[in-house]
C-alpha cells in the first residue's frame, strides 16, 4: 500500500490496503470503531465489533434528510434514522452512539494540548499560499493528499492568521 509507512509512523499495528481487502473481512473483536465515512462503511464496522463493542459514528443524514424533505420533516426522518442505528446496535448486542459536532475554544484548546504533547499526530501534505487557493482545492479534490491541506493566509493576503482546509 502507498501509505503503508505512513500509517505505521502513527502507530498502527496493521494496515489494510481498501483497494485489496475488506476490512470487515480482516478485523475482529474491537471494542470499538469510530466512523468517519457513514454508509455501507458503517454497516460494514458493526461485524468487527465484540459483543458488547461501541460504534462511535460522526456522520449523520441531517442535511440529506433536510434537503430531501425540508427542515421540519427532513429533522424527524434524520432522528428516526438515528434511532435505527441504535436499535441496529441493541440487535447485534452491541451499541451505536452518534457523536454530534459542536466546535468551542474549549474543545479546540484540548485538542492543541493533545498536539503539542505528540498524543495525536498532525500529517501536513503540503501549505499552499492564500493566492493559490484554487490549486490546493484542485489537490483536495484529487483524494491523492498524505495528509492535511493548509492554506496560508497572511498579513500580506488580508488575514492575520494561518487557516487548515479540511481535507
């Protein structure tokens, strides 16, 4: 695999190569997956849990759900769907949990400790200047970047700050 070094410098034990294995077909007795994709991925990661194992998932249908049927509607169905994963959890024995998002200075902090004392790990692909904002779309758009895509803005830009594009 092309990242295979990669990972294992962030400390995985196993790497699996998407393009060549399933794995939901290599991976065993979790006790828990955190999802960050959603779908058939997700369905997929209730068969590496143990008994009793947790799916952690960050994605939810909400704005599928809202632009199909509008906020109100689109609201409920989303809830109901969240209700089903649960209840899909309760049926292998195992439990589900959505993780919503809400960003704070708090959280951000934390999360900045975590990175200065090296507990998690910030892979930096490449740093584009604000005024090549359209070749570093074009990068994310690819799928080929190793890691973050960051877009430098300075003073001499108009910012005064540097700013991190999700990739």
């Amino acid at each position: 695999a092309r990242n295979e070094a990669l990972v294992r410098s962030l400390g995985a034990d196993e790497v699996i190569d998407y393009r060549n294995q399933a794995f939901d077909e290599v991976l065993r007795d979790y006790d828990m997956v955190l999802d960050t994709l959603g779908g058939q991925q997700r369905e997929r990661a209730w068969k590496v849990l143990r008994r009793g194992g947790r799916l952690v998932t960050v994605v939810s249908n909400m704005p599928e759900a809202v632009q199909r049927w509008g906020v109100n509607l689109g609201a409920v169905m989303a809830s109901l769907g969240m209700v089903g994963f649960k209840l899909a959890g309760i049926r292998r024995g195992k439990r589900g949990y959505f993780v919503l998002k809400k960003c704070s200075g708090l959280q951000l902090d934390e999360i900045a400790k975590w990175v200065e004392q090296g507990a998690v790990k910030v892979v930096i692909d490449k740093v584009y200047p604000l005024a090549e904002i359209a070749a570093a779309h074009r990068h994310s758009e690819s799928k080929r970047a190793r890691g973050k895509i960051v877009i430098a803005v300075t003073a001499d830009s108009g910012g005064e700050v540097n700013a991190v594009s999700g990739q």
